[in-house]
C-alpha cells in the first residue's frame, strides 16, 4: 500500500509540472493498483486472466476502510483513460444482421394515439410498482431486528402477498389521498381550514357538499310525506324555467350544517347547489340542458332581515335580504361570462376563459403557435348572460325621522332581468359584495370601495297576495288567532262607528274628517272593464280649513297608521318630485327613469299638505295620477307609463287663512275645477266660536297631555305605592321587566278609555280588509243613487258652487265598498249605500255659503234622516 501511495504522489506531482503529456498513471499489469478486491469493475484483462494471483489478493486483502479510500482516491484522469478513445475491431462496427433497414410507414393518428395510451399504462405500472417496492425497502431499512442488526427486505412475487394477512394490514398500508377522501355530513362541521371558503372549495368537501345537497332535493318531504323539490323540478321542466326556489328553512331543518355554509359563503355554496340543482333536473329531462345550460338555485325565506341603513363590513360576502323600494332601473345588458378569443395569426380559438365581474379577461399569447397576438373576441362562441342595475332605495315610512333615505345598487342576472319596475316595493334576497369604483376611490381615497348586491332572488311585495311560507316579511302580518280576532271583530254591529271612533284618537272632534279618512284607509274595489277601462278603487280627499284644526297631525297619523305611506309637502314637493324625473346614469351615461312620490307609494296612500301652497304648474302634473292613476313620461327618449296607484289625501288652507262662509268653496281656495272634481271627499273645517264644545276641547287637550307624559301618569303614584314592597324581594332585571309591563299595561288600559280598538290591532284590521275583502255590488237600490245624483247635479247649478260629475256617483259606489270592507262582508248592504249617501251629501252641502247650506240640508233630509233614523 505504501508503493501505491508513492506512486500517486509522484503522478500528482508530474500532473503539476508543465509538460506537453497529459497526467500519467502506472502501465504495469502486475500492479496492485486497479486490482479485483478494490475495482471489481472494469479489472485489467491480465489480472482476470490471472484467478490464482487474484485470490492471494484476496487473502492478503487490507479492511474494508482502506479499500473504500482507494476507490474514492481513483484518478480518472491518468493515462488509461485514452484507451476508450482506441479502436477496437469488435466493437467499432454495426451488427449486420440485426439490424433493421427497412423503411416504416408513419403511423396514422389513431394508432399513434393507441400505442402512446400502451406504453403510458405500462409507465404507470412500472411506476406503481417501483414505488410500491421502494416504499417497503424505505420502510425496512429502519427497522432492526432482536439482535439489533437490519431487517432483512423481504421479497415478494405478487403485490397482494403483503396484504393476505390480516385486513387490519390492508388498512394500514393503504395510501389514501385526503383531498379524494369522502366524508360525511357531521364531519362537515369540524372545519380545518382557516375559513369557511377554503374548506368549501376543497375538492372532497365540496363533493360531500354535492352529494348531501343532492340528497336533500331528491329526499325532503313534507308532512304528508310528498317530494317537495321533485314536485318543483317537475313544474320547472313543464314552464320551461331556469330557477328553482328552495326554501332556507327547509334547508336548516335537514341539513343545518349546509345552510351555515350558505349564509357565510353563499358564492361558492351557489355555485355547487346549481349544479346539483342541474342533476336533479336531467334525472326528471334527460336532455334539459338544451334548453338552458345551467339552473338556478333561488333562496327564499332567508330568516334575518336588514334594512339597507344596517349593513356593515360583517355582512360583506354573505348572504342577506333586505326590502326597499325601487327607484331606478337601467336597461338589459348582455355580460360576458364565458370568453373565446381567436388567434388571428394560425386561427386557433383560445378558451373558454370565466368572466369575473371586477377585472377584464386579457390574454398575453397563443398556446399554439406561440404569437403575442393580435386576437379577437369570439362572439358566435363565447357565453353571455342577462345584466341589469336597479337602485333600491329605503321604504318611505322605514326612514327615521331627520334622516335621508339610503340606497344600494343591486345587480339582477339571468331571468331576474326586468322583474320589478321603478315604484314597486320588493324584497332582495342576494350576496353583499364589494365593487372597485374609480370614481369613489378618487373621491374619498384609495382603499374606499363600493358595495352592490348581487340578487340571489327578488320578489314583488304585492298586496293581494299572502305567501305562507313568508314570515316576518311585513310588520302589518297577521296570524290564523289574529284573522279569527278579525272576524269575530267583524260581527259587532256597530264596528264601523268603533272604527272612526278609533281614527286619530287623540285629536277631538272632526268625526266627518275622521269618517273621510277612514274610507279612505279602506279604500274601494278596483275594477278593470274588458281590459280596456280601469275604474279605480282610491279615494281622495281634500281637506280644507282654518288653521289649527289639525289637519296636518291628521296627516301624520295616517302616515304612521297605513301600511305604506308617501308624506310630502307643496313647498317641498316639484312636479317631478311627485310624478318621475328623467336624468344621465353617471356610469352607463344613459337616461334612467327614477319614480317619484306617487310612485312611490303605489298600492297606498301619498299625503300632501300645504297642498295650496303648490305651484300650479306642479299641481296640474298629477291630474293624470289622480283618476287614471297612471304617471304618463316622455322626456329624453324615454316614452313610458308608471303605475300610481295611490289614493291621495291632501290638506289646504283657504285664501287668506282663514275660511269664509259667506262665499262659495271656489272663491274660498285658489283651487281649479278639475282637480276639485277628482277628491271624492271634501271636508271643509271651521274654526267656529262656541263656550260649551271649546271647553270640551280644552278638557279633552289636558287630558292628553296628562295621560301621554311620561312620567305623571294619573294614578301611576298611587299602584306605584302600594307595589313598591312586592318589587323590594325582586332583583333589578325583574324590576324593569316588571315596570316594563305594568307601563305598558297602563298606557293601554288608557288607550282603551279614548279608542275603542287598539291601535295595534286597527293597523292589521285595515291591511286585512283591503288585502282579503273585495265587496261585490249586488242587489243595489239603483233607484235611490240616480235620484241622489240628479238632485246634486241640480243644486250645484243654481247655487252655483263646484260642479257635480259622474266622478262623484263613482265616488258613492267607492265609499259604499269601503264600508263593507269595514264590515269584512262580501257584498254592499243598503246600509252601506245609505251611509255613502251621506257622506257625500254631507261633502256637498258643508262646502256651500252659508246662505244655501239651510235650504240644501232641508232638501237633502230625505237622503240623510232616513239613514239616521234606521241606524
């Protein structure tokens, strides 16, 4: 070993000096440098040739360490190292018979692709089955035996000797992919992400989401046992429908896990429900998919409700209804969705690429060939779906007091597209979202973004109709006990009086104006002649006195007491304001139609004091909307009709404020004749001198005072008193309760004392009557309202105050269906007609000098004394 060392320095030693000759390493056969024990491979020929010297080697052979030495201190670049470039007769040359000089014909594309799927099964084979072998070496190589020495690896013949043993073993030595792993419903809950979304959009936990969704619309019934989704998938199928509604509660009963996901991560969950939602489909239609491409889950019945003024950041990304009104409305655009370019270059189309709805879907270069463009936009290819914007805007009577309206941009897609108008009340069930504005962000700083929502469902707040399935949808809802409370409220004989009694309670007097705007609350019986003329079922009514005669506090109840109310003033209150303006989109920079007041309130009441006050200009613009009850617009391009279907009640003061009997209503208030003769009712109030009802006022005003102050209730000192030991023994949250109670107790025991139905209880009694009852004329004394009319049509000419209309016998026929809507019965009674008469006469005869009002009470007693005397 010592000779092998020396003679290694000395080459390293020549491999430094600067010769021509590369660095040389011993030629002597019979040295011990590259012999069989330490280079077992590729040995000289002469030592092989030599097995007796090799096997004194081997005896004489140093440990192992040194041998390893050796071989890592081998030096490849000696002077052997050019025998490899040599020529070797044997090897230099091709065998002539094996070879294979035949041209081959190239492979058509079939066969190549039948021979690439060959060899890449037998990869994967091979693949499978080193790994499987390297991974039980890997295993054994750690493990020792009793003797603390190596496992020896045991070899198999078949993959499934291993696994014969025991199940137990199988089990363990599966390899098994969590993101492949089925798992069940209640393991859904234990979330191992950090959020919900990231443990949504794993691939095993989003196909257990679709299969328990799946399971749900094909397995949930209803009490009797029917399918419901199955029923509704049916009915989609026959109408030809892409949504299919399912309910949220539905959904938290059977599946509650599924429905916490759907409010905290509604984009993802929707995404997997309506494809799930498309199975079901094609199991009922096979071939569904040809008439829409996809189905769409709609939620109803979410349970929270928020009013827009309430969301906040907490909300954004999750599911929420709210309820506005409608106020403006872009036209239908076509939004992209799924996107091909062509390649101009080699014509290749690129794609499909998915549409998001914050940034614009651009593409760098070809896949193809290659090239960085040009490309263009494939539009007989590429997938679009419907886009629209509404504005929703608060409910007038939900804005507090003081404060302006707030509104959000909603976002309708696919069949939502043009469900509500301008004026209607809806609900909005949808994904609040953040949206990047350029404009706010330059406004109010960078990282201010903008907030839409994106409408999941949208239904119309119609008032004729009643969902069950809707709960705590409107604060004017009604229970089965309450509708039973209704009707046997109804059987009194003299609930129409508790009814106007129970009108503003709080303000004395006024029984005519009181009786006014209780038909008007109740309101008649639209009627639509062969769908060519509309008679309307509204009734409006003028008030007109001196001031301080609570004409506006009248006004105010109204507003709190309807289930929908629109409060404007004439000052405050332009022809636009009332009707619908016309104006530029900032963002689309198109004209957009926004309602007014009018249409705002449809399907109730618009109140307009200081009705005198308006311009004439501004008050002839809703002459329209007062008997047709349509807002007619044609500005900008724009040529349309709105609905405003609305009774209007208004109060005026007369010229000079202060009423003058003495002269005719026409000379009293700078009022025309045409939009005198469209008020049903005309309540003309004085303010007239007389000791005993003035004291009556005054005692009924200080009562009020004293019973409506907070603190010094009447008697409150007294029970407080006597109850002030039985509250000692309590704890402090009995005590407010408990005081809580008894002052609720206290204010409606004197509620009771003035109104003789609760305010609560009227509110819902009118939302019922004019949702649920619609009175039939039937068996009328015609006779009796010819006559009535022919006698008004008479007087008003030789007294010469307003003139007497066909408006006016309507207006009889009106009043009458809302008596009977007070009553809750089905048809108009004599009774009814006579009190209509009445009220109209009445209307008349108040509005005359003071000259003729004796004279026409006398002539009219006939019409108003037999009422009375029946009554």
């Amino acid at each position: 070993m010592s000779d092998n060392r020396r003679r290694r320095r000395e080459a390293e030693d020549d491999s430094d000096s600067e010769n021509e000759l590369p660095p040389s390493s011993p030629q002597n056969p019979d040295d011990n440098y590259l012999n069989p024990v330490s280079s077992p491979i590729g040995a000289p020929e002469d030592d092989m040739a030599n097995p007796e010297g090799a096997d004194d080697e081997i005896v004489d052979a140093p440990d192992i360490d040194e041998v390893e030495e050796q071989m890592n201190e081998v030096d490849l670049m000696g002077d052997d190292m050019y025998r490899d470039y040599g020529s070797d007769p044997t090897k230099d040359t091709y065998d002539a018979v094996n070879i294979d000089d035949r041209e081959q014909q190239e492979l058509s594309l079939a066969d190549r692709r039948r021979v690439d799927a060959q060899l890449q099964e037998r990869d994967r084979l091979l693949r499978n089955t080193a790994y499987l072998e390297d991974e039980e070496e890997d295993e054994n190589a750690n493990q020792l035996d009793e003797m603390g020495l190596p496992v020896q690896r045991r070899r198999r013949r078949r993959e499934y000797d291993t696994y014969e043993n025991s199940d137990e073993e199988l089990l363990d030595d599966m390899v098994v992919d969590p993101l492949a792993e089925e798992l069940s419903l209640e393991s859904l809950s234990n979330v191992k992400a950090a959020s919900y979304s990231e443990w949504i959009t794993q691939p095993n936990v989003s196909r257990t989401i679709a299969r328990e969704l799946k399971s749900f619309l094909l397995e949930y019934t209803d009490e009797t046992g029917r399918s419901v989704y199955g029923a509704r998938i049916r009915t989609l199928g026959e109408m030809n429908s892409e949504s299919l509604e399912v309910h949220y509660r539905h959904l938290a009963e059977s599946k509650a896990i599924l429905a916490l996901f759907l409010a905290k991560c509604p984009e993802e969950m929707l995404k997997i429900f309506d494809l799930v939602a498309m199975e079901a489909t094609e199991l009922h239609y096979p071939d569904y998919a040809r008439i829409h491409s996809e189905i769409h889950v709609r939620i109803s019945d979410f349970p929270t409700i928020h009013t827009l003024r309430e969301l906040r950041e907490s909300n954004l990304s999750s599911l929420v209804r709210v309820m506005g009104v409608v106020t403006r409305r872009t036209g239908v655009f076509p939004q992209l969705k799924y996107v091909k370019f062509n390649c101009l270059k080699c014509g290749t189309v690129l794609g499909p690429f998915f549409q998001d709805s914050n940034e614009e879907i651009k593409i760098s270069f070809c896949t193809n060939c290659k090239s960085k463009g040009p490309f263009s936009l494939n539009g007989e290819k590429t997938v679009y779906r419907n886009y629209q914007r509404v504005t929703l805007q608060e409910s007038p009577g939900t804005v507090p007091a003081g404060r302006l309206p707030r509104h959000r941009e909603i976002i309708l897609l696919a069949d939502l597209v043009d469900v509500a108008k301008p004026g209607e009340e809806v609900e909005v069930t949808g994904i609040y979202k953040n949206n990047y504005d350029g404009n706010l962000n330059a406004k109010n700083g960078f990282p201010v973004f903008a907030t839409i929502i994106e409408a999941n469902s949208i239904k119309r707040r119609e008032g004729n109709s009643a969902n069950a399935y809707e709960e705590g949808l409107d604060v004017f809802s009604w229970t089965e006990e309450e509708e039973r409370e209704f009707r046997k409220l109804s059987r009194d004989r003299s609930i129409i009086d508790k009814i106007i009694s129970s009108m503003a309670p709080s303000i004395y007097g006024h029984r005519d104006i009181k009786t006014a705007v209780a038909c008007s609350l109740f309101g008649g019986v639209p009627k639509n002649v062969n769908g060519k003329h509309s008679i309307r079922g509204d009734i409006n009514v003028l008030l007109l006195g001196d001031p301080g005669t609570a004409k506006s506090q009248i006004l105010k109840y109204i507003e709190k007491t309807a289930h929908r109310a629109v409060f404007a003033t004439g000052q405050g209150a332009s022809a636009v304001g009332l009707t619908a303006s016309v104006r530029k989109d900032p963002i689309t920079r198109e004209w957009t139609l926004e309602g007014g007041a009018l249409v705002l309130a449809d399907k109730g009441v618009c109140l307009i004091d200081e009705f005198d006050k308006m311009n004439d200009q501004d008050r002839t613009s809703i002459h329209e909307a007062m008997e047709q009850q349509s807002i007619s617009i044609s500005k900008a391009g724009i040529v349309t009709t709105l609905q405003a279907r609305c009774s209007i009640i208004a109060a005026a003061n007369p010229n000079g404020g202060r009423y003058n009997s003495t002269l005719p209503l026409a000379q009293n208030v700078n009022l025309t004749e045409p939009i005198l003769s469209r008020f049903d009712i005309l309540c003309v109030v004085r303010d007239l001198v007389d000791e005993e009802t003035d004291e009556r006022l005054a005692k009924f005003v200080v009562g009020s005072h004293i019973r409506s102050h907070p603190e010094n209730e009447e008697g409150a000192d007294e029970e407080e008193a006597n109850e002030e030991l039985a509250d000692e023994a309590m704890g402090d949250e009995d005590q407010e309760v408990s005081a809580r109670q008894k002052r609720l107790q206290r204010q409606k025991k004197l509620e009771e004392e003035i109104s003789p139905i609760s305010q609560e209880m009227l509110m819902k009694y009118i939302h019922y009557a004019r949702t649920k009852v619609y009175p039939k004329l039937h068996q009328m004394d015609m006779d009796k309202v010819s006559r009535v009319y022919a006698d008004l049509r008479r007087e008003s000419i030789t007294t010469g105050s307003f003139p007497i209309t066909v408006r006016h016998l309507e207006s009889i026929l009106r009043i009458a269906e809302s008596f009977a809507k007070m009553r809750l019965s089905e048809f108009v009674s004599s009774w009814d007609l006579d009190r209509a008469i009445k009220v109209v006469v009445d209307s008349f005869v108040d509005a005359q000098k003071i000259s003729v009002r004796r004279q026409l009470h006398r002539s009219f007693s006939i019409y108003t004394m037999g009422h009375r005397g029946s009554a």
